[in-house]
C-alpha cells in the first residue's frame, strides 16, 4: 500500500503548494512559508524531510471537516442576509407584520423575562405543531380501526312517473290506497336521504288509523329520479306538483319536512300554496345567511355547528366545485362510514342511543345505499348550494298579515275604516314546528326564529330530545304529529258497494254494480 502511493502527493502538500504560489504579505514575505517548512519538519520529527503517508481515512476525515467547515459559513450566510433583507426594521415583511403582531404584544407578558419573543415564539409554535401531530396520530393508534361496510348496488324497482318536461321521478307509497284515502301526505327527503326515509319506522298500523295515504319521492339526481338540468326551488314544488297530480291527489295535501327537506316544504308553501292543506316540519332548516335574522339568531345557530361544517357552508356558498373532492372522500366512497362523520355533525346522547340501535343502523344503510345510486356528486352539490343560496322568498312572507290597496293619501285613510280595499296575505294554513331542545344540528334558534317571524305557527319544544330521537322509530312521537295535524283516528274512507239490477224480457239476467264513496 505504501508503495502504490509512492510519487502521489498527499493533500497537505497540494494545500501547502496552493498557498505557496507567490502571494506574499505587506512587507514582502511570500505566504505560507514557514507554515510550511513547520509543517515539513513536524512530519519528520528530525526534520530530514522524509516524506510520511497518510490513510484513506483521514482523507475522508479531513474532506469532511473541509466540508463542514463550508457548509457552516454557507448556514451563517444565509442567517445574515436573512436578517438583513426579511427581520430588519425596513424589510417588507416586518412592515406588513408589524400592525397585526402589535395586537398580540400583550402575549410577550407570558415569557421569561430573560427570553427574546423573537426567538422564543417560533420554537413554540414549532413545538406545538409536533406536540398537535402527535396527539393525532397517537389517537388514531390507541383505537382500533372499524370495519367499514361496502355500500351495496340494489337492482332498481321503484314506481315512477312522467313529469311534464319528460323526467322520471320515482316515489314510493305507503298506508292506504288513493281512493280511501282520507289525508294525503307527501314528504321531501333531506339531504343524504331518499324516498325509502319517508317517516322512519312509521307503522302501517298507524297510518291506516288515520287513513293517511303518504308520499314520499326521489329529489332530481337522487335514487331512482332523473336529474334536473337547472334545479332550484321553484322547480322543486313544481315537481312536488307535478307529481301530486300524476297520482291522482286532486285535493289539497299535507307536507312533512323533515331537517334539509323542509326548504322544498317552504319552496311548495311559497308557490303553491292553494294545494296545501297543512304542514308539519321537524327539526326545519332555513338558509343559515337568512338576512331577516338578528345577529343574536344567527350567533347562536352557527355556535353549535363544528367548523368543518361552517366550512363546507362557506365552499358551498362561494366555491361549490370544491365540494365533490370531500364527497367521493365520504359518502361517495362507495363504504358506509358513521353519519356523524360524514355529515360534520356532533350529536347528544340521545342521538347517539338512537344511532347504536341496530334497526337504526340497517334503515341507515339501506337509505344511503339508495340515495347515492347514480355515483355522482352532481345533487348533492345542488342540494347543499340551494341550502346556502338566495331562495327567491323569505320566511316573512308567509306571516299572515293585511295588504291595502292604497294608491295615495286618501285611499290610505279610506282603507283604516273600510275593509273591502285590504286582503290578509302570507300562508294561512296550519304548521306545526316540532323542535328537539338537545339538538345540535338543527339548534333550536332556528325555530325560535320561524316563531318570531311566523307567530301564526305552533311550536312543540321538545326538552331532552335531538335531531334523530323524535322522528326516527318513534311509534308514539308519530302518534303525536298525526294527532296534531288530522285531530282524532277516523280511520279510512269507507267503500259501499250499491247493486241494482234490471230485468229485460227475453233476456238473462245482469247486475251492474255502482260504487259510491260515503
């Protein structure tokens, strides 16, 4: 080995012939020679000048010290024209922090008095920031991971009807027939939902008590209905219409809305409000930006919301196209995931029991497995923008309240004593508010403010009940809307069959039989 490095100068001697190339100092003295011929002679501790060997690994020990060396000056570098260009007093940064940072001075009170807030305040947000990664993934790892189920495809075998501009809506019928029907009740899915929802568990039993005939249908995109090609309230009740006429419900009809469906309950009252007869809302949703809402309403309906959920109103509002990246994510995933999850909702107690119940659980999956049948997020955007967006009417509006036909000064006087020049306007229909006192998704605030600005409605407050509690799987929580709205059990319309009979001369006998409804 000593051999083969023979004749091959070490990298003192290239460093000491680098330095040794004619710069000289002020008085003469060319650099580096006595280093050299110190160096030299410490090599050789006779100084004969032998030459000494060196291994391969002081080389690499010397080259990365050499390195080292570098790299620290490069760090110190950049620290200085750092400091020079972004944390001097007259770089743009510091100019643009200055205000704000000045708010949150107070802070600096709760530091050591020995600790520059300069540097004492990243290395807490640093340490934070670990600390906040930490506890995540530490509470994901100390639990165990559920077993997600694989939502099922279902072959269709809904009943539907033709609409006016060729669409298909599909609907679903339960209680008595059309033509024994004594009450007519359709009900609107809210969001996430389908037809299969209708009244969660609602007896058949009962239904026939009180001879309802109740309706429930697929929102355009849901289901098994076509989508609509510019959807909005309007069209909502006159497909709500539509489909009314199409089953052949003449008579006015009763609503049920139930948490989002109740908008498309408010679109049908608004629009349509001679075909209805009555409306009953559980848990009602209002558009969260209601302008008529005092900002104390407001404060404490948007309090109870997590803020994922105030976000995806805020996405929903101004950049609706982001929305269908968080639902292939949840929902349209294709595996059935806990609703409190999806949905960005916190539930109580009560809410949370109802949930655990396994025929919760199965009508659960069972109605997310139909309402996201068609695989796109295309309703579901619709259906969140509407909630968000300008309905084309407010609350107000359906107050009962006198209209004048005054075209001046005199007509306005004319028309406090007469009343033949004034009209009563708004919904004078019966509605029924059915509000949980424990709810976290629909906040009670919400009815507090259709009471104000509707005082003709009645309110049922519910002390200890929650958003799902009261009208899922509630035999006598049904019992109590249906009494509220058709008073007591009449039961079905009756149908007499009358047979008359003629008798013609050489000819058989024949009955004809006559049906009547009494």
């Amino acid at each position: 080995m000593e051999e083969m490095r023979r004749g091959v100068p070490l990298w003192q001697e290239e460093l000491a012939s680098l330095m040794d190339g004619g710069l000289q100092y002020d008085d003469g003295s060319p650099i580096g020679q006595d280093s050299r011929s110190g160096f030299e002679s410490s090599v050789d501790g006779s100084g004969s000048g032998s030459e000494s060997t060196e291994s391969l690994k002081d080389q690499v020990t010397g080259f990365m010290k050499s390195w080292g060396e570098m790299l620290m000056d490069l760090a110190v570098g950049c620290k200085d024209v750092v400091q020079q260009t972004l944390v001097s007093e007259d770089s743009v940064v510091v100019r643009k922090i200055r205000k704000p940072a000045a708010k949150l001075s107070f802070l600096n009170e709760y530091l050591p008095e020995d600790r520059d807030p300069a540097h004492a305040w990243p290395v807490i947000f640093f340490v934070f920031l670990i600390a906040l990664a930490a506890l995540s993934f530490g509470s994901d790892n100390s639990t165990s991971v559920p077993v997600l189920k694989k939502l099922r495809l279902h072959p269709p075998g809904a009943s539907r009807v033709e609409l006016p501009d060729g669409r298909y809506l599909a609907y679903q019928e339960l209680g008595v027939s059309s033509d024994r029907a004594r009450y007519s009740l359709i009900v609107p899915h809210s969001f996430l939902s389908s037809r299969l929802a209708g009244i969660p568990g609602v007896k058949d039993s009962l239904l026939k008590d009180y001879g309802v005939r109740l309706v429930s249908y697929d929102l355009p995109g849901f289901g098994e209905s076509d989508p609509h090609r510019a959807r909005n309230l309007s069209s909502s009740a006159s497909d709500m219409i539509d489909l009314a006429s199409a089953l052949g419900i003449v008579e006015k009809f009763w609503l049920l809305g139930y948490s989002s469906g109740s908008m498309h309950a408010w679109a049908a009252m608004r629009y349509f409000p001679e075909r209805i007869a009555g409306v009953a809302m559980i848990a009602p949703m209002i558009n969260p930006y209601e302008a008529s809402m005092s900002k104390e309403e407001t404060a404490k309906t948007w309090e109870q919301w997590l803020r994922k959920r105030k976000f995806k109103y805020f996405l929903a509002r101004r950049w609706p196209s982001l929305l269908p990246f968080f639902y292939r994510r949840s929902f349209l995933s294709g595996y059935l995931q806990p609703l409190d999850q999806w949905m960005s909702i916190s539930l109580g107690e009560k809410d949370k029991h109802v949930m655990r119940d396994p025929v919760f659980e199965e009508h659960y999956q069972r109605n997310v497995e139909e309402s996201t049948r068609q695989g796109t997020a295309k309703p579901f955007v619709e259906e969140a923008v509407l909630h968000v967006s300008n309905w084309g009417f407010n609350l107000p509006d359906f107050r009962l309240q006198k209209k004048c036909k005054a075209n001046g000064v005199l007509s306005w006087l004319m028309s406090m004593y007469s009343e033949s020049e004034c009209e009563l306007v708004g919904f004078g229909k019966t509605i029924h508010l059915w509000q949980g006192m424990e709810d976290r998704v629909a906040p009670p605030s919400v009815t507090d403010y259709i009471s104000r600005v509707i005082p003709e409605a009645t309110v049922h407050r519910l002390p200890s009940e929650g958003h799902f509690s009261y009208f899922f799987f509630c035999d006598e929580c049904h019992k109590e809307i249906f009494s509220a709205l058709f008073g007591e059990p009449q039961g079905p319309i009756e149908l007499t069959e009358e047979r008359t009979e003629t008798h013609k001369p050489d000819q058989p006998e024949t009955g004809s039989s006559n049906i009547s409804t009494t």
